[in-house]
C-alpha cells in the first residue's frame, strides 16, 4: 500500500508487541505451577491448563486447589495476621509502597502476561490495567500509615478469603488485597479459573519485596476451591466479585458464620444520553462503555438510553464508529477488542443474542476473526423485557432504546434488578446530577464512562451487590468496629388465648398495629397477652405475612423522606424527641408495669429521649465526601438511604432498644417496618400517638407486633425491603443473613442479649454507617 493509499485510508499497520520475555517465564515453569503458601511456592499436585484465549494454545500448568491446601493456607494466613497486625500503619505501609514500586518496575511484563492469559487487548492492560494496580497499592500504602488517626476504634477482620474474576485478573486482586493488608489483615486468594497467572506473578513480587510469609497466601484452582475458602471455619472475612448467582450462593454459605461479607456482583448498567448531549463524545463514550475489554465488564453500559429526538443521529454514528473498531491479535498495538476469555462464555454470548433474535430484535455487527472471538454488536428494536434488556451477557453486545422524557430515562435506567452504574450524557449539568440522584447505582458517570481510581468507592446497589472497594468507604470495609457477643436463645411463640389474668392497674388495652400513619387490627384478627412484672398488662396484635406485606407497601410509598433535607428530617426527630419528653411519665410508666426499677425506668426513657436528640444533630451532619482522583473530575461520595429497612427490636429495654434501631434509620432518610420486643411490646406501641403528633411522615414509621422471628423471616424475604437489621436469637439471625439471599438486601444481625443499649454502644457513626450505601458520582472538573 501506497503512503497516499494509507493517509487516505488511515487503517492500522501491524504492531506486534514482543512477548518473548514472557515465553521464557512460562517456559521456565513447563512442570506447573503450585501454589504459594507462607511465602514460598509449593510443588505442582494435580493440573490443570491454562489456554491463551486468542489462539486457544496450553500455556501453563497451574495446580488444583484442595480442601487440604486451603488449610495450609488458612493456617499460614492465621499464623501471620498477629504479627501482621501488631506492626505500625508505617511499617505496613513500607511493604505496601515496594508493592507498588515493584508492580511499576515489572510493569510491561505484567501487562503482556495479562494479554496472553486474559485475551484483553495490550493497550488496555498495559495504559489501564497495570497503572491502576500500582495505583491502588500505593493508595492504601497511605491508608495504612494514616488509619489509626482517620478510622480510630476500627480493628481488622482477622484473615481474608477473597474470590476474583477473570475479566481483570490483576486489577481485581489488587482491589482486594491492597485495603486487606494496609487494614492489618492477611488474605488467602484464589484467582480465577481461566486466568491466575498474573496472580502467581504478583505472588513473586511478594517474595521480591520480602513481604513477611503468610501475609498473601494465593491458592488456583476451579469454584470448588473458592468454595473451600468461602466455607472454612477459620476465615474472618469474605470478599467476592463475580456473577449475582453465585454471590447469592456465599450469602447462603456465610449465613450464620459471624464472617464479615463484601460483594461486588452484576450489573447492567444505562447508558443515558439526552438530547443536547455532545453525540460524537456520546459515541465515543459507548466505545469505552461496552467494547472496552469486549464487554466482559460487571459495570458495562450496556444498555444504551437515547432520547427520540437524537436516536437516528446517534445511531448512524455509533453504527460508523462499530465498523472502525479492530477485532484481533491481544498483542497488537493497534487492536480495539482481543478474544472472549474462554469457549464457555463465547457459546454463552452466542446463545443469549440467538434469544434476543428469535423475540425480534435487530442486529447490526462488525467484523472479527475465527476462533475466540465475538464482533462488536449493536442490538436495536429491543422490549425492555427483553433477554437482552435484563440479563447480563457479559459480551460486546449493546442495546439501543429510546426515551422522550427525563422521568421515561430514570424509569428505564432503574428497570433492572443490578445497580451497580450508570453514565449520564448530557451539556447540562444541573439536568445531570438530577438524574445522578435518582438513578439506582453505586457509581454515576457524567460525561465519562468507566473512569476508575483507588480515590473513588466502587460497588452497587441492589442485586449488584453491597461493601465498597477503594476510598475511605472501601478501607472501611476491611476494618469492624468490635462487636459484643451474646448467647439469647430463641422466644417462644406468643400465646393467642385468652390469659384469664384478671386486669392490672396498667392500662389494659389491645395495642393495634401502626401502618402508613394509621392504626391497624392485626390481618389474623387475634391478640396475644402481654406479661407484666405482676401478671398480663394487656394485649397486642398478631402480626402475619400480609401485615408486613402491608406495613413495607406504606414505607414504599413514603420515599420522600429520603429526599427531604437532613435539616428538615432533623427537625421532625427533634420534635418527636420533646414528645416523648412531654409524657415521660408515661412511658416509665409502663416500663414499670413490665418490671423495671422506677430509677431504671426514668432512666431508660431519658436515654430515648437524650438518643433523639444526637441522631437528629446527625441527619444534617454525616456527610458524603469529594474524592481526590488522578482524573479530571470531581468525585462526589453521597451518603444514601438503603431505602425500606426492616427492624427486628431487642427484647430487653423494649422502649430504647426499638428508638436506638429507628432513629440512625429515619434520620438517614429510610422509612421503617419495626418489629418490637415480642415480649413487651406495648412500649413501643405506646409511641402511636407520639409519631402521629411530632409531623412524621405516614409510612416512614411502621409497627407490626407478634412472633419476632415470623415476621423477620418475612421481612427478610421481601425483595422490597433494602436493609434488614435483627438482634435476637442465633438461629433466627442465621436465618435472616439465608433469607435476604433472594434480593440481596444488606443486614445486620446481633444477639439479643450482646449489647447494652443504654450505654455507649448503643448509639453511635456506626449505626449510620449500616443505614446508608455511598453512591460515588463522577462530575467533569478542571482539564
């Protein structure tokens, strides 16, 4: 080809990147690879092949994992955390910083060595990849130096299992293990199936720096191993991303084990533009949104949102722009897209655009070559029900949709059970961040798309998962505040039969339910009897199903709580709070007739009240964050509701046991169904008229009395609750943290008989902390 020929036709020449470096590594370990376990590799055991998804050549033998190595390095990791732990935020900040020196010196190996594994093109890993794992390393490097002094009262999990996918093999490990070790954690990892070798590469560079053994264990092997570690007795923390399925799976498999849980799941993420949108930086914007690492991102935009009167335009252009993308060789300069990982996910892709042609959607592709390999794909005439609408393919394969208003945008963006991101297009800004509010994902994109920093949190809301990874919020999530232990057992069922008891000097009455502002008779049409210190004080409603069912419809629909100011929330819990003060009288009194010491009694309602108070100074005070990035943005980290919470009360000091779980929840902006103490339920149903006279809201607070562990079981169940705190028996807690598998909720659970809620653990950042998730939204700022 002529000069004129290519200034005219602009296409690439062949840049092949020389991979002979390393060849020879893989060469040098033709025998296999082990593990590396207390900082030294073990022999090879049984193998498995590794296979270069561009040519679907065997490069590496690499070792199957059993129950019996992921002991070993359980007890390796175990054996090290003390030590680990015990030295300075300094010293562990001074391996974490040659960590990432290191990473940065082997950095043109570790990019070709990821090419080679994942399939991923060359210009990826080497400018996004390898950058962004040095980055993250030296990050938590000044986390661990400065920890004690912004994190004070924190301590470490103990040891960590974590699980990491194969679409950025060593991005993700660094994502895990960089905030595990500055936090004083040690971790046993277990790279993916398809492509653990840049994992075994950076186990070297551990021993390069002289990283102390045991510290970072890395265990290979297929989901059987990660289920090992997953399910070993001696892991402290769990840290998983990969698909929604199996992430349910490890909520069902860590239910009741006490082990702290990270997920960073699926996603299909909206793709916004709006009408005055910059389209060619829109276009352009789709290119690093779905075709970027073929598609096989968790935060993808996938699913792309035009308004009507732009669509054919944009359209036609990012139809222009699909046929210049070069699908090939991951070692060449000039490729746009390199293979699918593995055969297994190409047959997938195949198999899930086959459905979405066959319920009529219309397909407009590029080119690419045999083998492992999928064209980029622009799917248009798409139902928002349809396969390819709702399922995650995990492929370059983007749908188009349209939209005329911005409420049809967020009603579309928010149709997905995923919320994990979502980019925004639009010239104007103030348009943009109204939409950044209302969109459910953990991290927005204004004019950008897939911009990622250690500076800024990363994780999702809904069935993309819960905990963060990055930033303070992601430092956090390997630290917990030390928790009380208790041994309650589980209530016996309440007795529904007339007690015979005779009356009381209480005020004997049948306590209704509270339900969207109103009291309710209980859907069973029975009450049960309620024990004083001297015999029945009275009666309350028997909850079921169908009043839960009820009580979470009426907090649904009291979402404007959550977007009322914390100033305003402030003044309604301060209010409440003189309420409560105005007939203290009253409430002690019937803490009395439950038994309580008059001095405990006064005491109990002075500390409800004293609780209004501080978390109504909270509701305008615990902040968000800007996160300082490397990129030209600004960086918002807002604290959000999780939105309808379930709370099931302490058994014990019924009155502030149930405020000390509702006010932190309110005062962040959720509306609440309470379950009180099954046993005296009356001090909390005495509050009724206290809610319906201080100017809360109808269905921000919801009251079903009866079987505590019945009702947590349905509320834990209800894919419309999104958090669910229960403190009760260890059975009944294992069972909420099982239940809530089914959406995903976030939950807290704690023994009934742990905590002193009249003291200093029972208020406090950390109760804040559990009510809210952190969206992080991305605002173009500076050049």
């Amino acid at each position: 080809m002529s000069i004129r020929e290519i200034l005219k036709d602009m296409s690439y020449g062949p840049a092949p990147e020389d991979s002979k470096i390393v060849e020879g590594w893989l060469e040098s370990h033709r025998e296999g690879f082990g593990h590396f376990i207390d900082g030294a590799f073990t022999a090879p055991g049984e193998t498995f092949e590794v296979r270069n998804p561009a040519t679907g050549r065997a490069i590496a033998q690499v070792t199957q994992g059993t129950v019996s190595d992921v002991d070993t390095a359980v007890k390796a990791a175990r054996k090290a955390q003390k030590s680990w732990a015990k030295l300075s935020g300094h010293e562990r900040a001074r391996y974490l910083y040659a960590i990432a020196r290191h990473v940065q010196q082997h950095a043109r190996f570790l990019a070709v060595l990821e090419a080679i594994d994942n399939g991923k093109p060359i210009r990826e890993t080497r400018d996004i990849d390898v950058p962004l794992v040095a980055r993250h390393f030296y990050h938590h490097a000044g986390w661990a130096e400065i920890a004690e002094d912004e994190l004070p009262g924190l301590e470490p999990y103990g040891v960590c299992g974590q699980v990491i996918p194969w679409n950025f093999p060593l991005l993700m490990l660094s994502w895990k293990i960089a905030p595990a070790l500055a936090a004083g954690n040690t971790v046993v990892l277990k790279p993916a199936e398809y492509t653990p070798l840049t994992a075994l590469a950076f186990a070297e560079i551990c021993a390069e720096v002289g990283l102390p053994a045991g510290v970072v264990n890395i265990v290979t092997g297929d989901g059987e191993t990660g289920g090992a570690i997953i399910g070993h007795d001696d892991i402290d923390k769990v840290a998983f991303t990969g698909s929604t399925e199996v992430g349910k799976t490890i909520r069902l498999q860590t239910a009741g084990s006490g082990k702290g849980l990270t997920l960073e799941l699926g996603g299909k993420s909206p793709f916004v533009v709006f009408a005055d949108a910059d389209i060619d930086a829109a276009v352009e914007g789709v290119v690093d949104a779905i075709w970027f690492n073929q598609g096989q991102v968790c935060c993808a935009g996938a699913r792309i949102l035009v308004a009507e009167a732009v669509a054919e335009r944009f359209e036609t252009l990012l139809a222009r722009r699909m046929e210049t993308l070069v699908v090939g060789d991951p070692l060449d300069k000039g490729t746009d897209m390199g293979a699918i990982v593995h055969p297994v996910q190409l047959e997938r892709i195949k198999e899930l655009v086959a459905q979405g042609e066959a319920e009529g959607v219309t397909l407009r592709q590029g080119t690419a070559p045999d083998g492992c390999f999928y064209p980029p794909t622009l799917a248009t005439n798409v139902q928002p029900a349809s396969v390819l609408s709702t399922e995650e393919i995990f492929g370059p394969v983007v749908t188009l949709t349209t939209f005329r208003t911005p409420s049809d945008a967020v009603e579309l963006a928010n149709n997905t059970r995923y919320g994990l991101a979502a980019s925004i297009w639009s010239e104007n800004v103030n348009l943009c961040l109204d939409i950044a509010a209302q969109v459910k994902a953990g991290v927005v994109w204004i004019n950008c798309t897939n911009v990622l920093d250690a500076g800024a949190g990363f994780g999702g809301y809904r069935e993309s998962g819960f905990g963060r990874e990055g930033a303070r919020e992601g430092m956090r999530a390997y630290l917990k505040t030390p928790a009380p232990k208790g041994k309650a057992e589980d209530l016996p069922a309440p007795s529904a039969v007339p007690h015979g008891g005779g009356g009381s000097d209480a005020v004997d009455r049948t306590a209704k339910l509270y339900v969207g502002g109103k009291q309710a008779r209980p859907d069973s049409g029975y009450a049960y009897t309620v024990e004083g210190a001297k015999g029945p004080v009275g009666l309350a409603g028997l909850g079921n199903r169908k009043d839960i069912r009820n009580a979470v419809e009426a907090a649904s629909k009291a979402g404007g709580w959550g977007k009322a100011t914390g100033h305003n929330r402030a003044q309604v819990i301060y209010y409440f709070g003189e309420n409560i003060s105005a007939r203290a009288g009253e409430f002690a009194a019937r803490l009395e007739a439950f038994g309580a010491k008059p001095a405990a009694a006064k005491a109990e309602v002075e500390t409800a009240i004293r609780r209004c108070f501080w978390y109504a100074a909270q509701a305008d005070k615990f902040d968000g964050a800007v996160h300082q990035t490397k990129s030209a943005h600004v960086t918002l980290a807002m604290n959000e509701p999780l939105g309808v919470m379930g709370l099931v009360c302490p058994t014990g000091q019924p009155l502030l046991g149930a405020l000390s779980l509702v006010l932190p929840a309110i005062a962040m902006g959720n509306s609440v169904v309470v379950v009180p103490s099954q046993t005296h339920p009356l001090a909390a149903t005495d509050l009724y008229q206290v809610l319906e006279t201080s100017d809360v809201p109808a269905g921000v607070v919801n009251i079903v009395t009866g079987p505590r562990d019945e009702l947590a079981k349905t509320l834990a169940q209800h894919d419309g609750v999104d958090g669910m705190w229960y403190v009760g028996g260890t059975e009944g807690a294992a069972m909420v943290e099982a239940e809530s598998a089914g959406n995903l909720k976030q939950t807290w659970t704690e023994t009934d008989d742990a905590r002193d809620w009249s003291g200093r653990d029972g208020q406090g950042r950390a109760f804040l902390h559990r009510a809210t998730q952190v969206k992080n939204i991305w605002v173009p700022y500076g050049e």
